[in-house]
C-alpha cells in the first residue's frame, strides 16, 4: 500500500521515488522490483478496493469458522494505522478495521435467523514487551501515571495480562478484558475507546504509536439453530452444516519497522527503541524461518517465543489463519531504505504457508455424537412402537412359518410312507405264509432284491409265529434280516452246486494232464471269488438299507436294530467261515489233483461229505437263529 506523498514530505521537496508497473501488481524502487498479490495506492489499484480484495474474504471465512489476521507492515509514517483504520479518528470508514466490522454485522443480519451469534472484541497494545489491555481504563491510567515511560502496566488486584498456550495449541491472552458485543456501533464503540487509550498513554503521540504493537481482535462465536432451514439453499454451505464454530480475526497495527538509530534522540528512547525492535526481529526471523522453503522441510525452528508479538501472533504466522500482511509504504525518496527493507520483508512473508483449520469446538463434537445416538433411538423407538421397517420383519417371519410348514407336510408324507411300507411288510407277510412269495409286494424292497429268485426259498420255514403288528418297523426289519439270511442259504447252495458241477468235471477231466487241471481249478477257484464278491456286495447295500430305515425310526427300533444287526453279523460269520473252509478245501484239493491225480475220486467224495456236513450244520444254525430273532 503505498501512500501518496504527505505535507511534510512535500514541504521538504520529496520526490516520488517509487514506480507501478501497469496491469501488474509489480513497483519498481531504481533497479529493484518487487511482485506481489496485489499493490495498491499510487498509480496501481486504489486504496478503496483493498478491503474488498483482500479482508473481505477473510471476513467470510471468520463464518466457515477459519481464523483471519491482517498486519500492517512498515516504517513509522508509512501508513499503518491509516491502512488498518485502527487510529482514533471519530466517524473515519476508510481503515480496514472498520469496513471489517461493517461486513462482519450486514452478514450477521442475513444469518441471524438461523445462527445464532456471539462477539467480543479485545484490544491490546505490546509496548516493550509489555502488554496493555487498551480497554481496560484502569490498566491504562496506571501506565499514564507512569508519565508515558515504562511503568508497569499491572493494576492492584488484577494480574497481569499473559499469553498462554492451551492444551490444544490454542494461544490465549489471559486477563486481557473481552468486551462483549452486539451492534456494529458498540463494536465502534471499543475501537475507538482502545484507539483513544493508546493515543493517550504518551505525551507524545507520534512516538507511543510508532513503538508499539496494536492488536484489535474480533472473536466471532457461531451457533446454528436446530431445526431451521435456510431459504433458497439447497445444500449446506460448509460452515453451517456445523452445530459450534469459533474463528478470530486480529487486526494488526505493528510499530514502525525503522530501525532503532533513526528512533533515538536521548539514550532512553534509543532503548525503548532497541525494545521495540525486538517483537519486529522476532517477527523478522519467524517470518524468515517460515518463508524459507529449505529451512520449512528441515522442520527449523520457528523462534515465536522469542517476542510476546510473536508468540500472540503464533497461528496467524504459518498456522491455523489466513493472514494478510499489508506493506505499508512511503513513496518519498528521503524513506527509500526503509521502504527497500519493508519491501523485502513483505517478499519474505510472501512464502509462509498456513495451514488454516476450521476451528470446531469441543462442545460441537460433543453435540454431533449426542445427535446421532438420538437418531439412532429415535430409529429404535419406531422398530419397536411397530413403525416402518417392522413391515420387513413380519414378512421375513410369514416366509419362514411358510417354510416350516412345508418342513412339516414333507416330514409327515415320509412318515406316512414308512407307516404304508410296514403295513405292507405285514401284509406280506401274512401272504407269505399263505404261498410263500411276497417279494413283488414290497416295492421298496423289491429293488434290492431283484437278483434273488424267491421262489427257491421258501418265506414260510423262515417267517414263523405271530407277527406283532404294534411294532411294524421292527417286524419290517426281521425281514429284512429274514432275506438276507436267504440270501446267505442260497449263495451256500449255489457253492453246493458248483462244487457238484466241479465233481463231475473232474469226472470228465479224468484223463487230462496235471497242468490242465491245475488251470481249470485256478479258473474255477476265480469265478468263485467273483461270485461272491458279488453277493457279499449285495449283502452291504442291504445293510446299509437297514441301517437307513433304523436311522429314521425312533429310539426303541434303533435298540431292536443293534440287536438284529448283531444276530446278523453272527450268522455272516458263521457263513463266512464256512466259505473259507470251503475255499480252503477247494484249494488243498487243487493241489492234490496236480500230483494225485488218481486220487482224485475218492477225494471228492469226501470232500462232498464234509461239505454236506458242514452245509447241514450251517442250515441247523441258521434256523435256530432265525427263529430266536422272530421270538425277539
Ligand atoms: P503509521 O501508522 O505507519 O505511523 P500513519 O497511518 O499514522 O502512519 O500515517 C501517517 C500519516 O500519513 C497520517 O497523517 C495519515 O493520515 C497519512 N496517510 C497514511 N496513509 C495515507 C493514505 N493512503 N492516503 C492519505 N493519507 C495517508
Ligand atoms: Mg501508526
């Protein structure tokens, strides 16, 4: 911002040493040039479109909940307190600060209705290291009794003014007055009250001004009332879509920049000017650290604790603000050392990154969950009182006795379609005893018995005595039991035959040689043992039928099942011992015949014998068992 030659300057012959690029933000000083964001006064922009291009949008901010700063920057006489409107100058609108508190209360006047609002202002004033609250009469009379030197600024009674840090990194001012406000006019109010204060606590106007730091701060509260829709919005601007938000906005008149040789006249002046200094030289060096790439990614260290400026300042310089820095510039030759310095100050300062946040409360938070656990009450309390999404449930609940109700009916078919066949067993039953062939009677059993020829057998000398009808799938089982039994009598039969057969083809072999024979044997001995692969094969599948039907019956059939199972085995191991006898034999004698070849005859015969023995034995058995599993 560069202000137009002053009276002074002109009464002493000034010249305007200080040249605006056209269309660019660019001035140039002799060989030096200079680009900013934007340049203002002079030849470049005017000055009255400062605020609008660079604190309003720091002031829409302040309601999306950003932290803002704006800082003025320069020599004593440069313009600062002009640019940033801070001075006591009643009714004066050209300043930052009161065209910020104009747009900060017309925007407040369209929320108003759906936000509810809350400011407070503070003014404080850093003056060798000190910090005076400059709406605080008391704390400002005790220093003017100090005859405008440095006398310490604390009031009996009240603590002095302190920055502290909170556990959040949020730097605070702690005893410092925070002046509610509620109008644009009482916010006036206080500036000019703490703009006065400051201008009263030196003799000499000029020189208090230009060695301290002025920080006006607006601190805007946000609120948003539940339940209200904003008009001709359709979707929630960020800021609003927020319970709590809290942002501040510093505006700051910083001391004059000069450097402390032209300040001092006397030797205390010198060194409230080397004072001074200090907030500028630390700003000076955060303002370097910051700016510089390099130094940034080291992660250098930032020396904000090195001035109470600095450490106030802390977030607006490469933290959580938007921060606008204003150089303030005088274009009189006489001053362009100083306005080279500011100049490249301001380049430096071009380089900080923020990183500003938006600045939610604790209690925000906090209300955020509070909402959801009652949506989500409110949404239980509906399931519950019957309400939309118990539809579903009682539809989920109709398919589901749906489903069990068809359980239910395929459940009973097959229940009655065990009862059928059991009945149909006992029918056979009786049939049997009348002609002895029930087998096409049993469609379910009929299948796994398609390879015995019944007829053969007859049921009647197995199926003896009454049959108890009240437990028919017990009765189902002895017959089955009954079959297989059969089974086992006729494959001991057909063995019977064969070893017949065998007898008369060794008849007929009588004249043939060893190894003739021994090969008609060892192909018998094979058909043999295929054989009765086979039936042992159709023995399993029938004992897994039975096992099947014990698995469907109740408790009590399951009981009468081991036992049948039981019997079972004992007659299989009796059949299949006599088969290994008979297997054995039939080998002994194969072997025989290969070298007794005469012998062969009167073998066989007795072999017949043994086996005839043996058959009669196996059948004495298995009636007697048979009998004992009916009388079971
Ligand atoms: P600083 O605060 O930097 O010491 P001031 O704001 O007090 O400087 O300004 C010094 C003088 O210059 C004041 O009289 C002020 O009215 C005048 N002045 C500063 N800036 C401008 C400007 N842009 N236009 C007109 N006068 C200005
Ligand atoms: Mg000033």
């Amino acid at each position: 911002h560069i202000r137009p030659l002053i009276g002074d300057e002109k009464l002493q012959g000034c010249k305007d040493c200080v040249t605006v690029v056209p269309n660019k933000p660019q001035v140039q000083i002799g060989s030096h040039s200079f680009t900013f964001d934007h340049v203002y006064g002079n030849s470049a922009s005017p000055s009255s479109s400062m605020f609008e291009e660079c604190a309003a949008p720091l002031v829409d901010g302040l309601f999306q909940g950003y932290n803002a700063t704006v800082l003025a920057y320069g020599q004593t006489g440069s313009g600062k307190t002009y640019t940033m409107g801070t001075g006591y100058r009643d009714g004066c609108q050209t300043g930052i600060t009161p065209q910020v508190m104009n747009a900060l209360f017309n925007k407040i006047e369209t929320l108003k209705h759906e936000v509810e609002f809350q400011l407070h202002v503070s003014f404080i004033e850093i003056l060798k290291e000190e910090v005076r609250d400059l709406l605080d009469v008391a704390s400002v009379n005790k220093s003017e009794t100090a005859n405008g030197h440095a006398g310490k600024v604390t009031v009996p009674g009240k603590p002095p003014i302190q920055i502290r840090e909170t556990s959040n990194g949020v730097i605070t001012l702690a005893g410092s007055t925070e002046v509610a406000v509620s109008s644009l006019k009482e916010m006036a109010a206080c500036l000019e009250q703490g703009s006065f204060n400051r201008a009263t606590g030196s003799t000499n106007m000029n020189n208090q001004s230009s060695r301290s730091h002025a920080i006006f701060t607006i601190t805007l509260e946000q609120m948003r009332k539940i339940g209200t829709v904003r008009p001709g919005e359709s979707s929630p601007v960020d800021d609003m879509s927020e319970e709590y938000l809290c942002a501040k906005l510093h505006l700051v008149d910083l001391a004059g920049s000069e450097r402390a040789k032209r300040t001092g006249s006397d030797g205390l002046r010198f060194k409230e000017g080397v004072h001074i200094n200090k907030g500028l030289l630390a700003l000076g060096n955060v303002i370097s650290a910051l700016g510089d790439e390099k130094k940034r990614k080291e992660g250098a260290h930032v020396p904000y604790r090195d001035s109470k400026l600095t450490r106030l300042l802390q977030d607006s310089l490469g933290g959580n603000s938007r921060t606008v820095m204003i150089a303030c510039i005088s274009p009189a030759d006489i001053n362009v050392e100083e306005t080279l310095n500011t100049l490249k100050y301001a380049n430096r300062a071009r380089n900080i990154q923020n990183k500003p946040i938006v600045n939610r409360d604790p209690i925000s938070n906090e209300m955020k969950k509070m909402r959801q656990q009652l949506e989500y009450l409110q949404a239980e309390l509906l399931c519950a009182r019957g309400g939309g999404s118990s539809t579903d449930e009682v539809q989920v609940l109709k398919e589901r006795i749906a489903w069990l109700e068809a359980n239910n009916a395929n459940l009973c078919r097959e229940l009655h379609e065990y009862r059928s066949r059991c009945s149909a067993v006992d029918q056979c039953e009786t049939d049997s005893q009348e002609d002895g062939n029930c087998f096409m009677k049993s469609d379910g059993l009929k299948r796994g018995l398609e390879r015995l020829d019944s007829s053969d057998y007859p049921m009647n000398e197995i199926i003896t005595g009454d049959s108890s009808k009240e437990i028919d799938e017990e009765v189902a089982k002895e017959w089955e039991h009954t079959l297989l039994q059969n089974t086992m009598d006729r494959e001991l039969n057909e063995l019977n035959k064969r070893l017949e057969q065998k007898e008369t083809e060794m008849k007929s072999f009588g004249g043939s040689d060893a190894v003739a024979l021994k090969q008609h044997f060892g192909r018998k001995i094979t058909e043999l043992e295929d054989e009765k692969r086979i039936v042992k094969q159709e023995r399993d599948r029938l004992l897994a039928e039975v096992e099947s039907l014990a698995a469907t019956s109740d408790g009590h059939t399951q009981k009468m099942q081991d036992v049948h199972s039981q019997k079972l085995k004992a007659l299989e191991s009796q059949i299949s011992d006599l088969k290994k006898k008979q297997e054995s034999q039939l080998r002994k004698e194969g072997r025989r015949n290969e070298y007794e070849r005469h012998k062969l005859q009167s073998l066989n015969q007795r072999q017949k014998l043994v086996l005839q023995r043996k058959t009669e034995e196996a059948a004495m058995a298995t009636k007697r068992l048979s009998s004992q599993v009916v009388s079971t």
